[in-house]
C-alpha cells in the first residue's frame, strides 16, 4: 500500500504539472497581448506599460513560466524598484485590477463555497443512495415508479430554474426564508442555517437525482449475482444482506461519482452562488470573467483542477476500504 500511494502522489505532482503549463499557455501564450487582457476593459496605456514591465512579457517564454511556477513555492516580485509588488508564497498570481493576491481574494471567498459542497454533498448523499436503494427492492413498484420521476425531474431542471423558483416561493410569497447571504455562524446559527438551506436543496435536487438511479442500477444488478443466493441461503437477516453484500460493492462507482462532483463544487458552484449572491469562489470566477480579471480565472482554474486531482487520489484509497480485491491488486 505505501508504494501504491507513492505512485499516486508522484502522478498527481505530474499531472498538476502539466495542467499548470497547458494553463500558463492558454492565458499568456496564446493571448495577443497578456498585459491588455491581465489589465481589463478600461485601461489606460501607461498602466498597460507597466503591467507588461511587471510581468516581465519581455521574457523568453519558459523563464516565464518558470517565475510563476517557482511563486507557488517561494513566492515572486512583480516589477523592481518602488513599483515592485510582493506576491507571498503561494503565488498563484496577482490581480491588478483589485491589488490583491489572487489567493488572498480566493482564501477569503472559499469558506463560502466549501459550506455550499458540504451541505449540499449531504443532503444528496441521503436523498440519493436512499432512494436508489429503496426504488431497487421495491422495484417496479409505485415506490420505485415515484423515486424515478422523482429523479428524471431534479436531472430534467436546470438549478437556476429551481432556485428563481424556490426564492420566489419561499423568499417573496411565503416569507419562511430570508435571502441568502453569507453571514458568521458564530453570530448567528438560524440565520446562517437559514442562509443556505435553498443552496444545498437547489445543488442536492440534481445530483440526488444522478446518485438515485446510479444506486438503483447497481443494487439492481448486485442483487442478482450468485452470492447474494449464497448470503440469503445461509439465513443471515435481510437488512445485513443488503447492507454488507449488496449495498457496499454497489458503492464503487458512487464514490467515484462522488469524489469528480464534490471536488468540482470546492472549485465553486458559479451558477447557483451567482443566482443567491454569495461570495463564493464561483460567483468570485464569474464576476472576474465579467471584469476579464484572467489572474483570478487561470487561479480558480488550478485549484478547481487541484481539488479533482486530489479527489482522485482519495477515491483510489477508498476503494481498498470498499472492495478488498482492490487491497490485493495494489
């Protein structure tokens, strides 16, 4: 096990590599001019001239790519002189058009956007394997009629359309709910529960949906191997039969599932934190493609590739915990 999980992290440092450079290229080697797009829409010449004197453009290419490899580790200076800007490691760039670090802006955003996955992540965990699970032993059923187009409809439905919807029902009209922010849970707990309840339900709704009928397919087929004959032979109770031969080697393909998804959401949910307003570091990705802020975009796009790598890795390891043919293979 320990040299299996040296080979994954000696692949997981090849490809976040890779991802970094192939990054570095769309942004500074393909645009025609990396200062003017780093600068905004309204720049004027003399700040596009030192923004290209502090990003050193003047560069070969890979001495480039090199400083802003090497700021990750050790941090970089932008400039020389009085004008110089210091970027602390890890410096995955700066923008000039706040005069921030882009870390410090996704640091400061990302709490949001981690609550959101969580919560969101356990609701549709629930809501998913449960309803799978049900609609596979009560199949052709009503049970598993209605857990079906319970799921046909949360992938059917857009989640912008379901949160303009459930604002409207329980912000406007019913007034149960306030609209959502981004408060401190140590200042107040039912306001901050409050906050984001339609988030979860609104991300939980469509991949509920997903996690429900993958569940049902691999109970389904589980259900119908020779050692489940075997296990419902020997008399052990229905419920361990279900729980530890069928339910868990049924997981493996949701745990897959479930790592891509909930890494995807760390890199911030865009719409559904667009449409509620919070500062997450998806509405964050979003205003900046607005304002055409690249630092911060090329930034939330290594992390989000950071958090998916990772999360392979972590899927990996537990497949040794759920399958023990995967224990010995590795």
């Amino acid at each position: 096990m320990p040299g299996y999980i040296l080979r994954r992290l000696l692949g997981v440092a090849v490809i976040l590599f890779l991802v970094s450079f192939l990054t570095f290229c769309i942004f500074f080697l393909l645009s025609p001019d990396p200062a003017v797009m780093i600068c905004g829409k309204t720049c004027n010449p003399a700040r596009i001239d030192q923004i290209r004197e502090q990003l050193g453009v003047n560069q070969p290419f890979l001495a480039q790519f090199w400083q802003f490899l090497s700021g990750i580790f050790a941090g970089r200076t932008y400039g020389e002189g009085a004008a110089a800007i210091h970027c602390a490691a890890p410096c995955l760039g700066f923008s000039f058009q706040t005069n921030q670090s882009v870390v410090d802006m996704i640091t400061a955003r990302l709490p949001v956007s981690v609550t959101v996955a969580v919560g969101a992540a356990v609701l549709w965990l629930l809501i998913g394997i449960s309803a799978g699970l049900v609609s596979a032993i009560k199949a052709g059923t009503w049970w598993d009629k209605g857990a079906m187009m319970f799921a046909l409809g949360g992938i059917s439905l857009p989640n912008y359309f379901i949160a303009l919807v459930l604002q409207y029902v329980l912000v406007v009209q019913l007034q149960v709910l306030p609209f959502p922010s981004t408060p401190d849970f140590g200042e107040d707990p039912l306001f901050w529960f409050q906050s984001y309840i339609m988030p979860w339900t609104v991300l939980a709704f469509g991949y509920a949906s997903m996690y429900a009928r993958l569940t049902r397919a691999n109970v389904l087929d589980t259900l119908g191997e020779n050692f489940m004959r075997t296990a419902r032979a020997k008399g052990l109770p229905s419920l361990l039969v279900l729980r530890r031969h069928a339910l868990r080697p049924s997981l493996t393909p949701i745990v897959t599932l479930f790592g891509m998804d909930f890494a995807g959401l760390l890199g911030g949910a865009l719409i559904t934190e667009t449409v509620f307003g919070l500062n997450g570091v998806g509405k964050l990705a979003a205003d900046s493609i607005g304002k055409n802020d690249q630092p911060v975009i090329m930034a939330v796009t290594l992390m989000a590739a950071f958090f998916v790598v990772v999360a392979n890795v972590v899927v990996d390891l537990l497949y040794a915990v759920l399958d023990p043919r995967v224990r010995v293979k590795s």
